[in-house]
C-alpha cells in the first residue's frame, strides 16, 4: 500500500445531505457543518461539470476538531495531496497530522499573505517552524498543494504544483505512527469565515513499491469513472434494467435501486464496464472501488469487487457487510496485467467485477 485513500467528491450528491454519504463507512470521521460555517460538496466554482468539499467548522474552541480522517492504516510517514481554493486571508489550517489521541503534532497553514507555513503541538496554535514567508499560492484560485510529514527520516516537505517550496527537519522517531488527519478553514482558535474549499483529496505513506516518496503524487485529478456498460449479470436488478443504470445514482438511492444476491445458490457475479478518462490523462496514480452495500438480516454475508484487466484479474479484499447501508473501498496502484502502474488505456479497457462470496 501507498495511497490509503483518493476522493473526488463527485459521488454523493451536494449539500449538506452529502456528509451522510461521506461519512458512511469511509475514512472520514468529522465534516463539520454550522450555520454560517457550512460544510458539504458544492459545484467547482471554477471547472463545469466537477465538484468539490467545501470545509466547514464547527463551534468549538479550536481547529483540531472541525474536519477529521481516520487513516485506515496509521503510519510514521504520511504525506496528503489536494487542490486548495480560498476566498480571502485569513490563517487556514490546510492539513493537520495527529497523534493516536488525536493531539495535533504539526500543521500546513495557509497565512494571510498566501505563505505557507509549518506549525508545531499546541491546541490552538503551535510554534512556527518553518515558513516561505513570501506568497506562494494567490486568492480565489485553485492550486496544488502536497505535503509529508515523515516521523522515519524526521523531515516535512511541502509542494506547490510540483514544486518544493518548504522543508523542515526535526529528530526522527521511526516508532512514532500518525493516526489521524484534519484539516479546517481556520487557524486554531476564531471563526475567519470566507470560502475554503478542497478536492482531488489523496492520501499516502510510504509502504507500498510505488507512490512512496514525498511528492509522489503531484499536481493530479481524482476522477469518479462511473460503471457505464453491462458485460454480463447474475445478481438481481430492483429498480431499473441493468446493473450500470441501476446502481450509479449521485446520490444513491438506497430504497429502491440496487442490486442484490443470494445465497442458495450465490450467483454469478456482476460485470461493468466504466467510463473512460478524459484523452488529456497521461498517466495514472492509481485506482480504487468505492461501493455501498448491506446485507438483508444477521446471517453470514461477504463480497469482493475483482478488476479484470487483460487477461489478469486483481482479486479485491473480502468485505463483510453489516445490515446497515454503509461504504467499502479497495486501492489498487498496479495493473495486474502488466504488473506496473496503470495506463490510461488499461483503465478505460478494464471490467469491474461484483462477486458475493459467502
């Protein structure tokens, strides 16, 4: 593994009803959302057609507790990727690295001049460490911001569009694993106001045989390639015609559109086709399975979603769904086929494949 986690906020409708989705099941634990202060997926501003999260806050006292991710496997060396849009100039809290008590150990802060800054512990606000002093990102414009926090070598480094713009070196503690992410549209204590909003969200450490240094991702897309086409079906459609019409509803329909197998005997799996991705993409991070699923009463259920490339299929994880709606997701960086990063015509080529397990 590298990449934990990508989101293009494109999946769950708009408004404030989208943090019910966002928060079913994936990563996120807290996406605040108050009056004057709200939170949830909007139109892009700037690209017709794409959506992303604007960040909201909360009524406490301070930033560590506004918007919150539980990483789905802690590690000594962290490193998030987005796109940051903000209004005006207030400090912004653009990512926050947390200890297993949820302490804040550093942030990424955006200051009033468009400077990028590295702070230290301290509940609302910690110590300057490091800073570029000179603007380096502008108002009302999207721009690429990247940034680890590696406990292994005791180094930070922060990229804007591909380019380092700041590092900061400390004592390293090898042993030392981050659990938790934040980020806020301010700086520990206040209420700034304004527009802060964030997409093309990526997460990764350093585990995995690709994507694993500091600035690996670069300034990139997270797109939602939708299921577009039915390869073949065993599962039961409720709702509409086929699998690819039924089950890809923004937001999703849980009463009365989905998709569903037995057990006596389980059936043939499902098999989709996706969109393809815009003939600009050259090349791909990596690509992961986002689905929403429960299963009818208490009995034994479990599934995997499987990635047909070629000839090669990728074997996705066994989930074990509860009796309540929820999301599972899998990364996979590799095209089974080639045994290589993805390339744009393998991802456009593949078949996902729904398969019930027991």
């Amino acid at each position: 593994m590298s990449i934990q986690w990508m989101d293009s906020y494109g999946w769950c409708g708009t408004g404030s009803g989208s943090l019910t989705y966002l928060l079913s099941g994936t990563p996120y634990t807290t996406l605040s959302n108050y009056t004057g202060y709200p939170g949830g997926v909007i139109a892009d501003p700037v690209v017709s057609g794409a959506y992303c999260l604007q960040v909201g806050q909360n009524l406490s006292n301070y930033d560590n507790s506004d918007n919150q991710v539980a990483l789905p496997t802690p590690a000594n060396a962290i490193g998030v990727a987005n796109r940051w849009y903000i209004s005006g100039g207030a400090q912004r809290s653009i990512t926050q690295w947390e200890n297993s008590s949820g302490a804040i150990e550093y942030r990424l802060v955006s200051e009033i001049n468009g400077a990028l800054s590295i702070y230290g512990q301290g509940a609302l606000g910690g110590t300057l460490l490091a800073t570029t002093t000179v603007p380096v990102i502008t108002f009302n414009t999207w721009w690429h911001i990247e940034a680890m926090v590696d406990n292994n070598l005791g180094a930070i480094t922060v990229f804007v569009e591909g380019t380092q713009v700041l590092s900061y070196s400390f004592t390293a503690s090898p042993s030392t694993l981050i659990y938790n992410l934040g980020f806020s549209p301010r700086y520990g204590e206040g209420s700034p106001g304004g527009t802060v909003l964030l997409k093309d969200y990526v997460i990764y450490d350093k585990t995995g045989s690709q994507n694993n240094v500091a600035g690996a991702i670069g300034p990139c897309t997270v797109y939602r390639l939708a299921l577009d086409s039915d390869v073949s079906n065993g599962w039961t459609v409720t709702g509409g015609t086929t699998v690819n019409g039924t089950i890809g509803g923004e937001p999703p329909n849980d009463s009365s559109e989905y998709i569903s197998a037995g057990a006596s005997p389980i059936p043939a799996p499902a098999i989709c086709g996706i969109t393809s991705l815009p003939n600009t993409v050259v090349g791909v991070r990596g690509i992961m399975t986002l689905q929403r699923t429960k299963k009818s009463d208490g009995g034994l259920a479990s599934y995997q979603v499987d990635i047909k490339s070629g000839s090669a299929t990728h074997t996705g994880t066994t989930h074990n769904p509860s009796t309540s709606f929820g999301y599972s997701f899998d990364v996979v960086e590799l095209d089974p086929n080639t045994s290589s990063l993805w390339s744009p015509t393998a991802v456009n080529n593949l078949n996902i494949e729904l398969n019930r397990t027991v």
